[in-house]
C-alpha cells in the first residue's frame, strides 16, 4: 500500500463539503466499491450529529449503515447485529449479496452462563445474514490502565479463556468464527498459546493491525504471528510520537502513518486471501502509552530492556507530526475531521 497524501487545498476543500452537505446525504454514492468495510467505530462522531439533526435516525442500524456504505464506496460493514427476527435477517442479508458487500458482526463473549443464550442467538443471526466472522474481545480495557497487579490480569485472562470455551462449539454449530481482536491486551506468544489451547478453526483472530504498538511489539511481527488465525481484520495505520510518559499512538487515514501497511496488507492477503478487512480509524485525541511509568510494568514483570530501548528506537524513527487532537474541534469539524478520515483511507486503499 503506497503512502497517501491530500494536497492541503484539496483537504480544506473537502472537509468544507464534508460540513456543509446535508447530514443524510454528506456522500455523494461511489461508481464503484472499495475492498474495504467499515467498523462502525469509524464514524460515531457522524452518528451522533445524524442522530441530533433526526432523534429517530440510527446510522448503525444494519440497512441504514448498508446505505451509508453504499454511498461512500464501502466494501462492506462491521457492527453489532443484535437479534434479528428471520425475515429481517433474509433482507438483510440478500441486499448485502444484491450490493457485493460483505457483513460481519460485533458481540459480547459468554463469560457467563446467563450471557449463553444470548450468545448464541447472535451467531445464529450472524449466520442468517450471511456472515462469517463476529468480533469480540475477551479482555477489559487496556492492559496497562486497567490492572494494577499481575494476579488480577490472569484473573481476566482466564475469564477471557472460559468464555472463548464456551463459545467455540456454538460458533461450530452456526458455522461463524469467533475473531478476538487482540485489543491492548494479550502479547502476542499469550494469543496465539490460546488459540491453540481452544483448538477449534471457528475460534480465532481479528487482527488489529495498529493495537499491539501499545504493547512494544513489533506490528509487522503481531499480524505474522496472529495471521494463520485470522478471521477478520481491523485495518489501521498510527502515527507515533513521543511525549515525556512514553508515546503517543494515534489513529490516523491510511498510508499516513508509521507503520508498514504494505507488508502487513500483504502477509495478511497472502495468509488468508479471503479475509476481510474493515477500516478501524476512530477520530479522537492521540492515546498515551505511558511505558517509563511504574504502572506499565506492572503486568509484564520479565520483559526485557532491550524491547523498550528497540521500541523507542522504533518510535524515534518513525515520529509523525500529523496528529490529530480532536478535543480542540468544534462538533462539525469533528464530523468533518472523521468523514475526511475515512474518505483518504477508502481512497487510499
């Protein structure tokens, strides 16, 4: 994937469209689709203004989201489905075939035996409406924020791990992988140990492409490793800069941050050509990774020196300076801002 720019006028145009346009219609429908879908993650500053202007309008509601693809030249779509009765899921589903487009669902995993049946009425519309994969995560939060011992993060690891247990023979059932983003949470030798403890081909990956830079990994080596899993992508790209804690991890359109989309597109295509890839860019303030704090280290008591000093190597090298701060826009230019963001990465891709 080539780098991609906008000149500054061409931006400044746009996103004066992008602000002006009445909200239903703020894309004019695309001559043709891009391979890429869209996780509804990516426009939830436009949801919210649509949603203000018309209080009954739900943009991720599956027909309108499917519009809304349609008209920005999306390849499909990645959202919560919910339970659908079986004639909504049939017309769901044939407009998804009618469009070329491809659908995947967002669930919660069971992580108890109340949450079973709801599980599993989810995988069973998933399947309904024609798609393969669902996301989930199977851990809270992020991992250097949210625990303050180890003892407490093997808690949750191994609530993550019953959950995927139970979830492994309903998803063979319904025939729709289990794709576990891995979501600031798990390295990358602790995801792959559990894939192969589950040992089931519907239980597997949804690779983030930018998430584990949180972790001081390397992201070329995180899709290497969680590709032979995968069942879906969250395609990002990030720009790194540092700040006095550590750095900062932003999203930012694709082909127009530090990392190697090229390679990472290609090991996923070459691993799995039938994957699908969804643009997981959500328009907010740059996220800080605090790794020369004591509260960092705290889950990762035996990594080494030597991964930090070739991280903030990594990180040095690889310093942007287009990160957005969204705090700072007014509402319309965040909607503007974000609309941008997925315009430039569907172009890119």
């Amino acid at each position: 994937m080539a780098r991609c720019t906008l000149p500054r006028r061409r931006f400044l145009q746009n996103a004066a469209v992008a602000a002006t346009v009445s909200l239903p219609n703020v894309f004019a429908a695309q001559p043709s689709a891009s391979r890429l879908g869209l996780v509804t993650y990516s426009c939830r500053h436009r949801r919210d203004q649509m949603k203000k202007a018309d209080p009954s309008f739900g943009l991720f509601k599956p027909d309108n989201l499917l519009n809304h693809c349609l008209k920005i030249g999306a390849g499909g779509m990645q959202l919560s489905l919910g339970t659908l009765d079986a004639d909504t899921a049939t017309q769901l589903r044939r407009r998804i075939e009618q469009a070329g487009l491809y659908i995947e669902g967002i669930v919660t995993a069971p992580f108890e035996k109340k949450n079973i049946d709801t599980f599993e009425t989810q995988l069973k519309t998933a399947a309904q409406v024609g798609a393969t994969a669902v996301r989930t995560t199977i851990i809270p939060g992020r991992r250097y924020e949210t625990f303050d011992s180890l003892a407490k993060f093997r808690e949750f690891e191994a609530r993550g791990r019953r959950a995927l247990e139970i979830a492994a023979p309903i998803a063979e059932k319904y025939r729709v992988a289990v794709a576990v983003e891995n979501h600031k949470d798990h390295c990358n030798d602790e995801r792959v140990a559990l894939f192969e403890h589950i040992s089931s081909e519907f239980v597997g990956a949804c690779v983030d492409t930018g998430n584990s830079v949180a972790l001081l990994e390397d992201p070329v080596e995180t899709v290497k490793a969680l590709a032979p899993w995968a069942h879906s992508v969250h395609l990002k790209d990030q720009s790194l800069q540092p700040y006095k804690d550590g750095f900062l991890l932003a999203d930012i359109p694709l082909g127009q941050g530090s990392l190697d989309m090229k390679s990472i597109v290609n090991i996923l295509r070459q691993e799995k050509p039938n994957v699908n890839f969804s643009l997981e860019l959500i328009t907010r303030d740059p996220l800080k990774v605090p790794v020369f704090t004591e509260k960092y280290w705290t889950t990762f008591p035996k990594l080494p020196a030597r991964v930090l000093a070739r991280h903030i190597r990594f990180v040095q090298d690889q310093t942007r300076h287009n990160l957005q701060h969204v705090s700072k826009m007014s509402s319309d230019e965040r909607v503007a801002r974000e609309d941008a963001n997925v315009r430039e990465s569907l172009s890119c891709a």
